[in-house]
C-alpha cells in the first residue's frame, strides 16, 4: 500500500473485466481493445478499483499507453502519475500515446514527445488521418495528439 494514498497497484485479473469497460466507458474513453490482461490496476484498501492504465499491442507491432483513468474522488493524489510510471516501468521498448493537445506538458514529464505523421506506426497514422477527416470541419481541428516515448 502506497502511504499517500492508501492504495496499491496490481495486475488486473479475469474477474476485472467488467470493472474495467464500466469505468472506461463511464469516463468516456475508447472502449475497444478493452483485453484485462493488459491492465494494471490501482485498488483502495477495501479492494474497489480506482484507477487504471493498460498496455495495448496493435497489430502493426507497436504499444500504446492506453486506458489511463483515475475515479474522480481519487483524483489530485498522484494516482495518474504512478499509473504512468508503472506502464513505463513494465515495457521497456517504445510506447505511444494518444491524448488531446492540452495533455502535451504532462506527458513530457515521462519523456512523451509529439509525432509527425511519417514517424507514426501504421496504426496511429491511420488514427491520425482518420482525425483529420472527422475533425476538418471543426475550427480549429482537435485531433488527437500522437506521443512517443523511446526505449532505453
């Protein structure tokens, strides 16, 4: 259990699974590729989840940091930033991101920084482009922002 916030983190089980698609699809984020064992978990003392992040492989060979979520009276703990630390910690290959413009700042704290088109795996170009359609209309565009964070 961390100290500050009276919680710890685990590996999300098969029994986390409806869990994990109410708290995504409440919050209003991608509800697909929803697969638990993915998943890390933050849990309270009473064993409730209250915030998660998963590591999603696509296809195309790439991994996203992905399903970021804290509940919002766990928010302005640090929650977020352990759930990020830990992803980065369990993957020691490149990770992408996607996140709206304004999120830019924090995830530079974690060595995220934002990619052109041409550096993007196939996944995240044909998310990119994709944005771009859907969101032309809109002044300005608010496409997602693709972040990556290198390996050591």
């Amino acid at each position: 259990m961390s100290e500050a916030g009276n919680y710890s983190l685990r590996p999300a089980r098969q029994e986390d699974q409806s869990t994990i698609r109410s708290l995504i699809r409440t919050a209003g984020l991608n509800p697909f590729g929803l697969d638990w064992p993915h998943f890390t978990l933050a849990v309270d003392a009473a064993g409730e989840v209250v915030g998660c992040v998963q590591l999603k492989p696509h296809k195309d060979g790439s991994t996203e940091l992905a399903s970021l979520l804290v509940v919002d009276s766990w928010r302005g703990r640090g929650l977020g930033r352990v759930l990020i630390e830990a992803a980065v910690a369990a993957h020691d290959g490149t990770l992408y991101l996607m996140c709206r413009p304004q999120m830019e700042t924090l995830y530079r704290k974690f060595g995220f920084s934002p990619v052109q088109e041409e550096e993007m795996p196939p996944y995240f170009r044909r998310i990119s482009r994709l944005a771009k359609v859907v969101g032309g209309r809109r002044k300005p565009p608010e496409g997602p922002l693709i972040m990556r964070r290198d390996g050591v």
